[in-house]
C-alpha cells in the first residue's frame, strides 16, 4: 500500500466510523450492534482496534456528535 493510498483508506475508515455514530446518534443501531458491525469491516479494522472504536465512538457521543 503506498502511503498515498494509506492515507485515502485511512480516511475512509474514519467516514465508516463517523456513518455508524451517526447510525447511534439517531437510534437506527445500538451502541453495540455498531460496534459489532465495525468489527465485522476490514476497512474499519485495519486502523482500528475493538478498544479504539469504542473509545473513539464513546467520546463522540458524549461530546454530541453532529452529523457533517
């Protein structure tokens, strides 16, 4: 992977990660069944470990995440 295609994953991983706050945010999924759905992403879980998504998804929500 070179690093400019790193980067355009990585950024996708973080819009992933932002879509299913936004699914929480409006009750469309749990917490959880988030979680578990970013789990089950590849694209999510190259950058991202189980703690990290929590965290990330946890902090976002408590600072009242908007939708961009």
């Amino acid at each position: 992977m070179t690093p400019r295609n790193k980067h355009e994953a990585f950024d996708e991983a973080e819009r992933i990660l932002d879509c299913y706050i936004s699914y929480v945010v409006f009750r469309i999924l749990t917490f959880n069944e988030a979680v578990e759905d970013l789990l089950a992403n590849n694209k999510v879980t190259l950058f991202f470990t189980k703690d990290e998504i929590e965290a990330v998804m946890s902090f976002e929500l408590q600072k009242g995440h908007t939708v961009q």
